[in-house]
C-alpha cells in the first residue's frame, strides 16, 4: 500500500507544479520552476527504479509485467488472475411482481418475455404478465423454449460465439439488450452467470455459449416458484446444484490453467477453482447437505425450498467464475444421446434426461478419478455430506466421497447408473465421443484424462448401488 501510494502521489506532484502561478506566470518563474521540476522528475524516475528492483514477485502484487503477449508476470503460460462476474441478484418472496418497476426503470419499450409452454400456464409466468401490465410495459410473448433446450430454439445463427472447438468461441464485443433472469427451478444458477447451455442436435451434445456479456442484468429469485415444481424436477434440479459446487471446489486452481490470456476479454468465464469461488460453493453444499432431501419429500416445505433456491445461486456465483469439470463435460453427451428414456415428472413429447441427473449420475467415478490431486478438498466435501472422515487418510478421500454420494443419491431413489436410463457398454465410444469435444471444462479438471481414462469412468458409471 505504501509503495502504491508514493507512486500515485509522485505522478500527481509532477502533474500539480506547472500550475501553481497559473497560465503565463509559470512560464516567468523561469529556472527555479524548471529546475524543481526537473529534480521532481528524476526523484519519480529514482524511486519506479527502485520499486522495480525491491517489487515482490508474486503475480497478485508484482507490477513488473512482462512484455510477451499471452505470460503471466513471473514469465510462466499459466494464468496469474482471476475475475468475478455476477448479476445483480434481488432475492424475496414475492419479489417477481417488481419486474415491471424494473423495467420501466430501465426505460424498456418493447419486453420479449421467454418461457415454455408449461410454464406459460403456471402462476409465475402470469406474475410477470400481471406487472409488466401494471407497468404500462410493452410486451410479447415467446413460449417456444424447449425444456432442455436446443439450438433450433434460437431462431438465428449464433455459433460463432459457441464454444471452440464445436464453435468458433469469439469475444462479444458489442453491448446486449438487458436480461432480466427469474429462476422457477433451483439448479442451473443461470440468473448469476454469463453461460447459456444447449444440445446442438447435429452431433447429438451439448455445450454452450461462456460470456460475462451474456450474464443477466439482474436476477430476480423468488422462492415462491419453487413451490410449483414436482419432486422428480426438485431433485434432479439440486444435483445440479450438488455438482456446479462440487466441481468449481475441486476444479483446477485458477494459476495452474493455461494459457495465460494475451488480454482480459479473452480470460475465460471458467477459469479454474479460486478464493472467492470457494466460499459460495462451500456454503452451497452445506445448504444442499440440509435441505435438498426436505425440498423433494415435501413440496409444502418452504424453508427447504427456499433455500435450495438460494443454493443455486450461490452455487452459479462460485461455478459461474470457477467452472465445471468432468462430471459436467461427460453429461453432454449422456443428454444428447438419449434414446427413449422419459423422465418422471417432465411433462414432455420427446426423450428426456433432465441436466442435473445427466450429471450426477456420473459423480462417484469421477470423484474418485480426480481425488488424486487436492485429496484434503475431496474430504472436506465428503465431510460437508454427512461422511465421517475422523479417520481417514489422503488415499481414502476418493472412495469415501464416491461412497457418500452414492447413499445420497440411493436415499433419494435415483437410477442405477446409465444402464438404468438406457446405455450400455455399446454406447461408450459415443460417449467418449461426445466429451472430447467439451475442453472448456474437461480441461479444468484437476487431473488430466485420456480417452481410456474416459472409456474407464463411463464403464463405472454404468451402475451406481
């Protein structure tokens, strides 16, 4: 703070000196004036030198920066930084009926109102309605979003901002109409982050758009939603929850990702596990731990629900800026290639496997893959679950959280594993196939995996009890 400060206050003395006499009385002063200021000029020059000299070295207070394109200050290719982006969140029983203030706050003159067809007909779809009518706001609506989406949902041609390698993974660069996010379900976190999530029905996956430009404006969570969703959805919805804050805890740490961004526009949104993240997912999972089995037994629970949708928040804060890594990455094509398994409680005409049992199903072979590297995280969670883990050691950390999550999702009655929703050893290469394209999360794994290693953890996967 010390050497920040003398900076700052010898650029703005030598910034202050010309104008004390004002206009041509500077000039006059002649030499003295000169002459001070040149001794002011090499006192700055002497003092940048020898905070160049002393700086410390580490990349959160060095401002030694090196000159190459795409290095970090200590000279290495990973990353040194990290930066948080979040939506305004407003959060409150009831506080849907605002959206129309909000908008007429903003000087909105046409609204388009996205949905699906079942929400369209349910209570908080005709909140929305009721206030922007209040408002005196514009509006139509567009109710042809499929639950699950995909990208014949957007009616225009938006991959050039798709991922890479599926897309073209370009920077937006251009300001966006304002978004206002209301969540009716506790599990994607989408109202905090700046990823959009789709199945691309050309080569049977998912994946996504990752943008801070595409974060919602503001997020309007309102727990009085949650008490319109069904068991099965409230469940399949906190899995989500469970994985966003699993993997952002155990994902690679920020500094060891790679490659080190040329400029910020080009530092991921996922960008690896770090401090702030932390914090959001390890309270998500404390939240989860308590009241998702309360949420899904009893839908007149509002103290569970409440605060699964709180979860998902925290956990699209602590996801939304850390990233997701395997279990996420090997759910895309788990979703995509989906034959005809309907899942219980979705009202749909089309084969189904909702997001969040997509990815859990997949999460005891993949944590106790990756407990290999930060081992103490993997326990810490497996402690924040229910396990006892008094005495357990480093090697231990992999089962025991394997082991925790697979009582966790039995006490709930999830499906067996892949073979229980219609896969089979068959189908692996597909699998495989669909997941190697997902490197904006595979890649933050914390441990690297082939396509053996990938073969291995859906083999596993394949039954759960």
């Amino acid at each position: 703070m010390f050497c920040c400060r003398a900076l700052w206050l010898g650029w703005a003395e030598e910034k202050r000196r010309p104008g004390l006499a004002g206009g041509g009385g500077g000039v006059a002063a002649g030499g003295r004036l000169g002459s001070a200021m040149a001794a002011a000029r090499a006192r700055v020059v002497h003092l940048l030198r020898l905070l160049q000299r002393a700086a410390c070295q580490c990349p959160s207070h060095s401002h030694t920066y090196s000159q190459a394109p795409g290095l970090s200050p200590s000279g290495k290719t990973t990353d040194y930084a990290f930066e948080m982006a979040v939506s305004t969140i407003r959060y409150g029983a009831g506080v849907t009926k605002e959206v129309g203030m909000d908008l007429q706050n903003m000087g909105a003159k046409n609204v388009c109102l996205m949905t699906d067809k079942n929400l369209s007909h349910l209570p908080p779809v005709q909140t929305v309605m009721d206030s922007l009518v209040k408002n005196g706001i514009n509006f139509k609506v567009y109710d042809h979003v499929r639950v699950e989406p995909t990208d014949t949902s957007p009616d225009s041609d938006f991959l050039d901002y798709v991922n890479a390698p599926i897309g073209k993974g370009k920077p937006v660069t251009v300001p966006l109409k304002p978004l206002i996010a209301v969540p009716t379900t506790s599990g994607t976190g989408s109202e905090t982050t700046g990823v959009a999530i789709f199945d691309y029905e050309h080569l049977k996956v998912k994946t996504g758009i990752a943008s801070r430009a595409i974060k919602p404006t503001l997020g309007l969570v309102d727990p009085l939603h949650t008490l319109h969703m069904p068991g099965r959805v409230v469940a399949n919805s906190g899995f989500d929850v469970l994985c966003h804050a699993l993997e952002s805890y155990t994902a690679l740490p920020y500094h060891m990702r790679s490659p080190c961004p040329s400029s910020p526009i080009t530092r991921p949104a996922y960008q690896g596990s770090n401090p702030i993240s932390d914090i959001w997912a390890v309270h998500a999972l404390r939240i989860v731990a308590k009241y998702l089995k309360r949420a899904v037994r009893n839908p007149d629970d509002l103290e569970a629900r409440s605060n699964m949708h709180l979860a998902s928040a925290f956990a699209g804060i602590g996801f939304g800026n850390a990233g997701v890594h395997l279990c996420h990455g090997m759910s895309y094509p788990i979703s995509g290639l989906v034959k005809t398994y309907k899942a219980k409680d979705y009202d749909v005409d089309h084969p189904l496997v909702p997001h969040g049992l997509s990815v859990v199903l997949t999460s005891p072979a993949v944590f106790t893959f990756t407990s290999q590297m930060f081992p103490e995280r993997h326990l810490e969670v497996a402690e924040i679950l229910g396990a006892d883990t008094r005495t357990a050691r480093r090697p231990d950390a992999g089962p025991v959280l394997a082991d925790t999550l697979r009582k966790f999702l039995f006490d709930l009655d999830v499906d067996d594993g892949l073979a229980a929703i219609g896969y089979s050893k068959a189908d692996i290469p597909e699998l495989v196939k669909g997941t190697l394209p997902q490197e904006r999360v595979t890649k933050l794994a914390p441990r690297p995996q082939s396509e053996e290693d990938l073969s291995a953890l859906f083999e596993a996967s394949m039954k759960l009890y």
